[in-house]
C-alpha cells in the first residue's frame, strides 16, 4: 500500500487532527524564533546602551578639564586668571540658556492627542447609549421572604 492509499483511507477527524497538530508546531516553532531573535537584538541593545551610558560618563568627566584647559589657554593669551575663568563660564551660561530657549520652544508645540480625545469621547458616547442585556430575575426564599436576586449572564 503506498502513501497516498494510506492517506485516502484515514477519517476526516484524523486529518484535522494532524493538521492541527502540524499547525501547532508551526506555530510553537515560529514563537521559538521570535523569542530568539528578541534575545539577540536585546542583547545588542544592552550592549550599546551600557556603552553609550560609559561615553556619556567620560564626556561629562571631561568637561571640567577641558574648562580648566580653555581658561589657561585663555590666560596664556595675556588675560588674568579670573577673567580668563569668568570668561570660560559666561560660555557655559550662554549655552546653558540657548539650550533652555531651545527647550522652551520645542514645549510650548506640544499639544494634547487630540485624536485621541477626540475618539475616546466618541466611543464613550456610543457606549452611554448602548442598554445592557436584560438579566432574568429569579426569587430565592430568605428567612421566609422573597428575594430577587439577578443572575449573570454568563
């Protein structure tokens, strides 16, 4: 008997059954590759997040160098060392402002999801209109009275 015989004679409920089985462990193989690949890409993204974090570390610790290093080289040019400092310092606040001017504008263009709101209150809308199923009311004796009791759907 070959492979195709055998096949035309296996029962509708087995071949849903293997295909049901064959789908599953497609789909059982494929959330392995997903997890995988999720794996790699999270490590590679630690990886440069610890670097990116040790390049900002050794950046902020340069900054006070090269400061000291502007100002004497500003010194060296025939300056005092107090204004040469002064000087190295009013850099630092101008930048400091025009950063927060930057910041400033880029704020005030931040507006509300108006979409969104715009959505969330149409869907309350609908869903304010919408009546509940009716729940059937049944009675249950209580210490001799009556009471109606509303049972779940569910």
């Amino acid at each position: 008997m070959s492979a195709a015989d055998q096949e035309a004679e296996r029962s509708l409920g087995q071949l849903v059954a293997s295909a049901t089985a064959e789908m599953s462990a497609l789909v059982h193989d494929e959330i392995a590759l997903a997890k995988a690949e999720l794996r790699q890409d999270v490590k590679r993204a630690g990886i440069g997040g610890t670097a990116f974090g040790i390049a900002g570390v050794l950046a902020l610790f340069s900054l006070p160098v090269l400061s000291f290093a502007a100002a004497y080289g500003i010194h060296n040019l025939g300056l005092g060392l107090a204004w040469s400092f002064l000087i190295v310092g009013v850099v630092f606040l101008l930048i400091a402002a025009l950063a927060a001017l930057l910041a400033v504008s880029k704020f005030k263009k931040v507006k509300p999801p108006e979409k969104s709101i715009a959505s969330a209150k149409q869907t309350a809308a609908v869903l304010g209109t919408v009546k509940p199923h009716p729940r059937p009311v049944t009675s249950i004796a209580v210490s001799d009275r009556p009471v109606a009791v509303a049972r779940s759907s569910s």
